[in-house]
C-alpha cells in the first residue's frame, strides 16, 4: 500500500469525498468541497473548475478551505492566506503504554468538543466534524482535557486530526497517548494514519517524529473568504 496507493494523499479532500466521505460531498464539476456544517475543506482536479466552484461554495461558507495547488477564485472572493503544513504518515503502531483513561466520545460530549476544540484552534471544528470519524478523549473531575479524532478518510487512509489538549493539563503526555490510541486503531481497520500539521509548529512536529511519522510533502491549505465590505 505504502508504494501504490499513496499518491492519493497528494489530493487528500478529493480522494476523500470520492470514497469513504461521499455522503458529505458537494460536487462542482472537478471541485468537490464537504458539506460545511461538517469541515469547510474542498480539493479539485481540474484547476479551471475552482473559480466557479469557489463563487458558489462561499455562498454557503463564509471562510474556507482548498487544498492543494493554488486555486482560481474570482474578484468577489480573495485568498486571505496560505497556511503551509507538512503532511506526515506513519507506518508502524505505536508502541506505548496507556496509562490513563482513554474514552470514546459520543454525541453527548459533543459540546465539550466542540468548545475544547475552538478554544485552541479556533476556525476549522465544526459542530458536525465529529460525524466524520471516531474521537477519544481524556476527562479530568468531569472535565474533557484532551482529545484526539479522525478526519478526512480515503479507502486506504485516515487523518488523524483535533489533536488537543487544554492549556491548563499540556505536559503531561496525554497527548501522546491519544494519538498512539488513534493510530493503533486505524492500523486495526487496515488503513494508514496519516496527519497534517502547521509548518512552524516545530514542538507538534518534534512530538510526531518521536512517536514514528514521518514528513511525506508539504500540503498547502488556501484560505479563501469574502472581503470585508
């Protein structure tokens, strides 16, 4: 799998909504974007198709997101920024004892993951993202501290994603153990985990290596919205 099929990760949301995510799929004719109530990611093979694509898309999402090469948008819309990332994949489970609670979360955490989620990257969550994978959590006195869930998800790969912990409990490894959680039960579903993460997070980047990822590309996310009137 690692030589014949990952050449799809070079179109993440593309081949996403054309496999495991089709239910979520709104299709421009060689652009395809998620429904926004669940992400406001979209990706394209046909580069001429973004201009129109991305006119009708922001009438139903304010900000977004196009994935890969820079798109085409038109003079009603501008590209408020690239946000580089590195897409690393990981090959191996993790081996690493789970020393603290792990908890699948449900529709009724769905508020304190939304909250935990924005509190510390506000702008890509949204209410119905955790439809689109599994997500797992840590509690502290009632309180979820630290989360780690899947996004984005091909026939052969899945994007680990949300990897969050709140500001008062970082450093205490929780982290880790989430993503080796994660990892692990993706490998269990035959899949490959796979992520992306901010080029300048050198601390996410370092954590990643330590746990086995590795950097596969840089993955360009555009960030597209409405001028200010």
């Amino acid at each position: 799998m690692k030589n014949t099929a990952e050449h799809k990760l070079d179109n993440p949301v593309w081949n996403s909504l054309s496999e495991t995510h089709t239910a979520f799929t709104i299709d421009y004719n060689g652009t395809k974007f998620y429904n926004p109530d669940y992400c406001p990611f979209g990706g394209f093979v046909k580069p001429e198709s973004t201009l129109e694509a991305a006119n009708q898309y922001s009438a139903l999402a304010e900000s977004f997101f196009i994935v890969g090469e820079k798109p085409e948008i038109g003079n009603s819309l501008k590209i408020v920024k690239e946000l580089v990332c590195l897409q690393m994949v990981i090959y191996n489970k993790i081996n690493l004892p789970i020393t603290t609670e792990i908890v699948r979360l449900t529709e009724e955490h769905n508020d304190a993951l939304v909250q935990l989620v924005n509190l510390v990257q506000p702008g890509y969550f949204k209410t119905k993202t955790p439809s689109l994978g599994n997500y797992y959590g840590i509690f502290k006195d009632n309180q979820l501290i630290a989360i780690t869930g899947e996004r984005m998800k091909m026939n052969n790969f899945t994007e680990v994603s949300a990897i969050i912990t709140h500001p008062d409990h970082t450093g205490k490894g929780y982290a880790k153990q989430l993503i080796a959680h994660v990892v692990n039960r993706i490998f269990e579903e035959n899949k490959t985990p796979y992520l992306h993460v901010v080029e300048s997070n050198i601390g996410a980047t370092g954590l990643y290596e330590k746990l086995g990822f590795v950097t596969r590309r840089k993955m360009s996310f555009w960030n597209i919205s409405k001028p200010l009137a």
